[in-house]
C-alpha cells in the first residue's frame, strides 16, 4: 500500500531533492516571497512598505550606517576610503552600462552569524542585487 509520508521521508533524504529545496528557500528568504521575474511589482511592493513606515526605514539605515561605522577601523588611510569609495562607484556605473543593478557586497558579513567582517577595502566587490540578496548574510566559502 502506498504511504504518502513514507514518500515524503525518502524523498527529504534525497541531495538533489535538498539541495534544490535548500535553493528554493534561499531565493524565497532574499525575495521575500516576491518572484524574480517581477521587478516592478517588487519595486512597488518595497515602495510602498517605505510609505507607510517611514520611522522603521530611518531605523533600518540608522542601523545600517552605525554597523557600517563600527566596522570600519581607525587605521584606514585616505587611500583605503578612496579605494572604498571607488567599488560604490564602479557598482553605480555598473548599474547604469548594465541596466540591472548592481550593489558593493561585503564578502564577510558585516553582522555573520559566525564570524563578522570590516568594512575594508580588500572585504568589498561589485555585485549584482540578486546575487547579493541570494547571498544575504552568508559567507560563501
């Protein structure tokens, strides 16, 4: 007799079967649930949340921008911060020769749940969004 959760068991112990869920869920947690394949509709989605929530978007950047400063260590010369300033750049001329954008990943997260990185010239690359929302707070190895 055919068991349906017996399926379901073997089927979970399959690497393909969990590495492609594995996948799956990592797309839906960076989208949000959103479809990849619809920008705009995320764009609205996103602009619309910061409408009507505007104390938690200043929150989120006063977060973002205080984690940043913390990480960014005292011994930086001005050479280091014009390197820094030149990724942001390169990954806004990348998003405008490209059309899709582009964003400066931190290659070890500023807040890892394992480990956490500085925010240094030598931790940053030019991205794109979707593959920096894939990565989201991982460090890939």
């Amino acid at each position: 007799m055919f068991d349906k959760n017996e399926w379901r068991k073997e089927k979970r112990k399959d690497p393909a079967y969990r590495a492609r869920e594995n996948e799956l869920q990592a797309i839906r947690r960076a989208t949000k649930g959103t479809s990849l394949e619809d920008p705009e509709k995320t764009k609205n989605r996103v602009k619309a949340w910061k409408k009507a929530n505007p104390g938690k978007v200043i929150a989120n950047t006063t977060k973002r921008k205080k984690h940043i400063k913390l990480r960014t260590p005292k011994w930086l010369t001005a050479v280091d911060f014009e390197r820094i300033q030149n990724e942001y750049t390169l990954s806004a001329l990348l998003t405008k020769i490209t059309g899709t954008p582009w964003e400066v990943d931190h290659i070890i997260p500023l807040l890892g749940k394992t480990v956490s990185g500085l925010h240094v010239p030598s931790n940053l690359k030019a991205i794109p969004k979707t593959d920096n929302l894939a990565k989201s707070n991982k460090v890939e190895v």
